[in-house]
C-alpha cells in the first residue's frame, strides 16, 4: 500500500513536470513524463496525464488510432511509431520546424544588424548578398510558419538594405553602439531590439519584399496577398466594437472642437505656403536651369527665382545636392540589384543566354553617380 501511494506521489510530480515542459513548448519532454506519470499510477491510470497525452499527440497529428491511444498509453513503441507519422496526415497544428523556430530566435536576440545577416563588421558586397539570399529564403513568410519569422524577415531585408548601402553602413557604424544602449534600457524583456523594431531609425530605402524580388524576381506571390486579406478581415471584425466606441468619440470630438478648429486654420495657413524654390526635372514651371557651385548638379528654378528668393544660396544648394545624390543612390541600387538578380538566376539554371543578357543591361543612374562623384 506504502509503495502505490509513493508510486501516486511521483506520478503526480511527473505531471506536474510535464504540465511546465508543456507551457515552455517543450512536446518531447512533456509526452515522456505523461507516459511515465501513466505508469507509475497503477490505480486508475492518472486520467488527467491521458487527457493531455492524447491531446499531445493529437496535436503532433499522428496517424495512431484514438482507441489504441486511450488504452495503450504505456506502450512506448507505438508512442514512438506515433513521432515518425507522416507530418502530412490530418490537419496538424504546428506547421513549422524546430529549426525554423530557433531561427526566428536568433533574429529576435540579434544586437546589430551584421549579426541578423551572421557576417562580421568587415564583411563585403558579396558576403552581404550571399548572406541574404541563403536567409531570405529560410524566413520568407511562405516557406516559414514560426511564430515571428513575418518580423524577422522584415528585420533581415531592413539590415540587408541599410549595410548594402555605403553611405547608410557608414552612419549605421557611427551611431551603433549607442542606438543599442538606448534599446537595452527601453527593452528590459529580453527581446532584442532590432526584432521589435526592425528599423531602428535605419528604414531601408525600399521594403523588405521588393528587395527579396530583387533578388528572386518575385517567387512567393501569396505573401502581400495574405496581408491584404488579414487587414480586410480585421477591419470587419473589428465594425461593431467600432460603433460603441464612436459615440464616446463624438462626443469627445465636441468638447475639444475649438482646439481642433485651431489646429485646423494652422494646417490651412501651412497647406497655402509658396512652392518649393527648385525641381530636379524641368516642367512648365520650372524652366530655367542652373547647376550648384560645389558638384555642378543641375537643377530647375522658376523665371522669377533671382528677384524673389531671398534665403541662402549656399544652404539651398547643398539641399538640392543631398536630394540629387540621394534619388541617384535609390535608382542605382534597384538597377543594380535587378542586374545582379538576372545574372544570379540565369547562373543557377545554367542558361548562358539568358548570363550574356542580363550583363549586358545597363545601369545609367550608377554611371550618372560615378560621374558626379556621389
């Protein structure tokens, strides 16, 4: 009698184990306790490790009969039969690998943006795209269910995008090391930054998605298309708590309308402002050219811009020329990168053709920025 209450002690243990093991995600050690929490309640089996060992296993979407399960929870060789089961079968309800959840992992503990991408602070061009492409890949929200991975393939595209650019690496390896104090102090849970916020004042010149169809002529459609779909059916779901809250905001609406009237006629006094001093293109209204003095940049003014711009030249100037070398650097980067991706698929399928075309395009805007110097 001693020994069945001891047995029933240590049963009620492992369950308890398992219940945490199961809580921290962890299938394997939790199915190993229930099943040993089975065998040690000789009394009447412990009917709440089978509930939740039945469930487990449901869970994994095993092909085992539920009357062999519910009768045979000792047997250890049909629970590892169970484990092999095609993954296929049923509707299972975890769609995602270990190894695929440990990657989103590293993203979310990542400090920096060069271990996002796993290469060192002197890494090179082709390190950065070889780096990508093999990352890109694995967390692309179509091949990677895990929790997150949407966040760390934002985060991997965003780092690619900001190193990939010399003159944003240059003032990411300036003001790194602070921005990272700033974020450990502001994110005390343990979650690296640049996986809550993947930007991080850093935001990439273009989305993470036409970088990856850049690189991959865009191979995995579904993906924006499944984002509008989730945003319309949040707008849905969310129509009739909407209109509960509305009634509270018109009124609220009521009581501040000076304020807001205010706010207004300032926005209205801004919105009726002069016209920018310059264009880069010339157009009907801004017809007469003119280059700055530093780099010879062109740019276009209105007839009347010497009688009535007043401001500093020099500063207005320099402002054309970051506009200039900035709108240069974007449109290089696509020619480029849309170059490098032709020549990168044409290479994987062996089609030299389709090699000797891709080299032959041409990217103006990069030449149009070596001649400026920019």
């Amino acid at each position: 009698m001693a020994d069945t209450s001891a047995n029933r002690e240590e049963s009620l243990r492992c369950l308890g184990i398992a219940k945490t093991a199961l809580a921290s995600g962890d299938a394997e050690k939790a199915e190993r306790l229930l099943r040993k929490a089975c065998r040690l309640d000789a009394v009447d089996g412990c009917p709440e490790a089978k509930r939740l060992l039945e469930q487990l296993l449901s869970n994994s979407g095993s092909h085992g009969g539920q009357g062999g399960r519910q009768s045979n929870a000792q047997d250890d060789d049909g629970g590892a039969r169970r484990r092999r089961t095609s993954s296929g079968s049923g509707h299972p309800e975890r769609q995602f690998t270990e190894e695929q959840a440990s990657g989103v992992a590293r993203i979310r503990k990542a400090k920096d943006y060069y271990e996002i991408l796993g290469v060192a602070k002197d890494a090179t061009d082709d390190d950065l795209k070889r780096s990508y492409r093999k990352l890109a890949l694995k967390f692309h929200p179509d091949k990677n269910k895990a929790p997150g991975a949407q966040e760390a393939f934002k985060a991997i595209g965003n780092a690619y995008s900001v190193l990939a650019d010399p003159a944003k690496r240059q003032r990411y390896d300036m003001y790194g090391s602070e921005e990272e104090q700033q974020a450990t102090r502001r994110h005390s849970n343990g979650r690296g930054y640049y996986y809550d916020d993947y930007s991080r004042g850093f935001e990439a010149d273009v989305s993470p998605e036409e970088i990856f169809n850049m690189f991959f002529g865009g191979g995995f459609p579904t993906y924006e298309m499944r984002q509008r779909r989730a945003r319309r059916h949040q707008r849905h779901d969310g129509g009739q708590a909407g209109e509960a809250a509305g009634r509270n905001v018109y009124s609220m609406l009521l009581q501040f309308a000076p304020i807001f009237l205010l706010m207004l006629m300032s926005v209205l006094s801004g919105l009726m402002h002069r016209d920018p001093w310059y264009s880069l293109s010339a157009n009907n209204a801004y017809s007469d050219v003119r280059h700055t003095r530093h780099s010879k940049v062109p740019y276009y003014v209105k007839p009347n811009f010497r009688s009535e711009f007043t401001g500093n030249l020099g500063q207005l100037e320099a402002e054309i020329e970051d506009d200039f070398f900035h709108t240069l650097r974007v449109k290089c980067y696509r020619e480029r990168s849309y170059k490098e991706s032709m020549q990168f698929r044409a290479k994987y399928y062996h089609n030299k053709e389709a090699y000797a075309i891709a080299s032959k395009l041409t990217t103006p805007h990069c030449d149009m920025l070596n001649r400026y110097g920019g």
